[in-house]
C-alpha cells in the first residue's frame, strides 16, 4: 500500500508541473493572451492565391456532409445563379436568353460563349449589342463582356460589383467526377428563372462537337439531369456544391428537350477563364492532324507492335505536324464495320506522356500553348521514334481538328 500511495503522489506531483510548464509556454507564445485564432497553411502553390488578373471564387466554401440533399444545394447556392439576357439587335425586344454563375465577388460571370455570341450560327461571330444580369430578386444589372472562348464554348461577363450583392458559388475539380455521382442543375429553363433539376452523371471523358466551332469538346460530362433551351451557361454541381462543369448542349433526335445533356468541365472553363480575364481571347496549340483511335483488333489487323495510339489519317499541308516530317495515311478500308486509314504514323506517346486513343491527342495538345516544342513519340514501319514539332495557335476554322 505505501508503494502505491507513493506511486500516486509523484504522478500527481508530475501532472501538477507538467500543467505549469504549459502554461508558462503558452504565456511565453501568446496562447493565453486573447481570444485563439486558426493560422490556416496552404497544402501547395495552387492555394496561395490567383495570380495576376486571375479571377477565383473568394468566398463560397464546399458544403459540408457527404449527403446528397437538393434543397440544400438549392438554398445555398440558388443566390449565384443567375439568367443572362442577350440583344444583338437594337430593334429586339425580347433578344436571346441563358444562364449563368456568379465566381467572384469582383463580379466575373461565367456562361456559355453561343448565349452572347452567333458563333458557329456566321462565318465571322458577332457578340451581343448588350447583356443584362438578371438576379434571384428579379433585379437586374447590366454586364460587360470580358470575352469568349469558341473552342470550349465559354464566355466571361462582368458586372460592376456595386449593382448587386454578388454571392459567388465555388468551382470543384471535373477530373474527379465519376459516373454515378449525383449531380444538380441550375439555371433558367425556357426562362423559367432559378430553376433546379438532378441527376446523376452517365459518363465521363465524352467527345462532342462544339456548338461554336469545327472542334471537339473532350472531357465532356454527360448527365441525365434535364436540361434544355434556357440551361445553357448555368451550373452544374455536385454533391457538395461546387461546379463541376457548364451545361451546354443536349443530343435529341426530337428537336426537343428529350435526349443526353452535356456539359463542358470546369477545369476546361477555369483555364478559358484566366486567358480571357488577363487578356480577354484564349489561344490554344495547334498540330494539325486529324487521327483515328487505334484498339486492340485493329491492332492485330494492321499488324502494329502495340495495342493503343492514335493512327494519324491526315496531316494538313503547311501544318506543324506537316513541317515536322508526320505522315497520314495513304488508303482506306473498313474493318469491323467502321472505315479505317491504313499506312499513318502511330502516335504512341507526347513528351513521355501515353497516348491510348483519338481524344488523347487534342487533350494533350490542348494542354499546351503555341509554340511549345513536343516530342511525339511514333511508331513508323515497325520502328519506334521521336518527332520534335514546334505547335502552331489553333486557327477557327480548319481544315482538320486537332
């Protein structure tokens, strides 16, 4: 009993200054000087901040919760989206009408780039006289265009940040949306103002035409949330509440609004959004080849060494890849019901980074800038080799889509 009782007076002795030893160091460090505060450290560069002329969603913070739950996701964010009103004509009474989201409170609006443009309507594209904002409250302000990007049909607008109380919604990351995850669109559905519809994601990764331009759209969402004419430009969030991607167009045999929605990815906008905030036009890279999506059978059937890449069918002459030595293919034939190009080069790999098919190739290019040198990496006649091509700047309408 002794040896336990003096057990327990020097653990009580050892709590008692291990107590004051704290304290004294908090006293020393500021701790109990004043209420605590939360010194928040970034986990990388990318959140220290916006760089110059960057706009960023400042205020609004993922919802907490791992729930799906559209009304909360309506209460919290049905305040950021907004309707865009579009005039081209000055005798218009009524002009065009869409969608569109507040992200910063410096009063960026993202939207669509074909609800303020006729592009891909004309030849040369012409935007809107004016534009007007309308808000949750039925107030409206008038906006600027800061600029649009045809390739991945996006547009900046900005507003004066003193016309209205701006509540700008948080942008997610589209690379990690997966097929299956619920998903909430918002926006103005033939006008019908502040609207909501769910869903889910039915895939991720598609390849689609862009409404304003000959180029492909890829990293597409396809969702089966309604959407329809008024849809375009709103947003598109996830479980959490934040954007995940733009609606923009939907594929009806009907005309209506029966069919599959789509909508451009985030990251995609967020990229068009920066060049246009800096310097109000995007340029994207150029190679200059159209190419057909190599699988395992066809493959086998054209007697290459590996499995995926991209066959190139065409390069265009005067293209970067034509001055860099790429061929396309010499003769055609079907196989497997789909017609191929046989005798192009392979493309296998950019700047060490693998290339499994067709769409790979305008998103690596894409992700670059002109003038950039890449090494493609080929397969030629049996033979493995690397082709250094300095990319062009995308012109608006080629004759070929990459």
């Amino acid at each position: 009993m002794r040896r336990r009782s003096s057990l327990v007076l020097v653990a009580l002795a050892a709590a008692v200054l291990g107590g004051a030893l704290s304290l004294l160091g908090a006293k020393v460090i500021g701790l109990t000087d004043g209420p605590a505060s939360t010194v928040y450290v970034p986990r990388d560069a990318r959140e220290l901040g916006p760089g110059p002329n960057e706009p960023v969603s400042a205020s609004a913070r993922p919802l907490l919760g791992n729930g799906f739950d559209p009304a909360r996701i309506y209460a919290a964010r049905s305040a950021g989206v907004v309707t865009v009103f579009a005039f081209f004509d000055k005798t218009d009474p009524h002009g065009a009408q869409g969608s569109g989201f507040v992200v910063t409170e410096t009063g960026y609006i993202l939207t669509s780039a074909h609800v303020i443009t006729d592009a891909g309507d004309t030849a040369k594209t012409t935007e809107a006289s004016r534009i007007f904002i309308g808000f949750r409250d039925g107030d409206r302000a008038k906006a600027d265009i800061v600029g649009w990007d045809v390739y991945d049909d996006v547009a900046l607008l900005r507003v004066a940040p003193g016309s209205h109380t701006l509540s700008p919604v948080p942008l997610g990351d589209s690379s990690r949306v997966r097929a299956g995850d619920p998903v909430a669109a918002m926006g103005s559905p033939f006008g019908n103002e502040d609207s909501i519809s769910v869903g889910v994601v039915s895939a991720v990764r598609r390849s689609i035409m862009s409404l304003t331009s000959a180029y492909k759209v890829v990293d597409a969402i396809q969702i089966d949330a309604p959407i329809t004419h008024g849809n375009s430009g709103g947003p598109l969030f996830d479980a959490r509440g934040r954007v995940i991607g733009i609606n923009a167009q939907i594929r009806t045999d009907s005309g209506t609004a029966e069919g599959v929605g789509f909508a451009v990815p985030i990251n995609a906008a967020q990229r068009s959004m920066r060049q246009l905030a800096a310097v109000g036009h995007v340029v994207y890279a150029y190679l200059g080849v159209t190419t057909e999506t190599l699988t395992p059978a066809l493959a086998r059937h054209l007697g290459y060494e590996t499995a995926r890449g991209a066959i190139l069918s065409t390069v265009r002459d005067g293209s970067p890849a034509d001055r860099a030595g790429l061929r396309g293919g010499s003769d055609e034939e079907t196989f497997n019901g789909e017609t191929i190009t046989r005798g192009g080069d392979l493309i296998v790999a950019i700047d060490g980074r693998a290339v499994r098919s067709a769409d790979d190739v305008v998103r690596q290019v894409a992700a670059r800038l002109p003038g950039e040198l890449a090494a493609l990496t080929i397969m030629r006649g049996g033979e493995r080799r690397v082709v250094r091509v300095r990319l062009g700047s995308r012109p608006v309408a080629p004759e070929t889509s990459r």
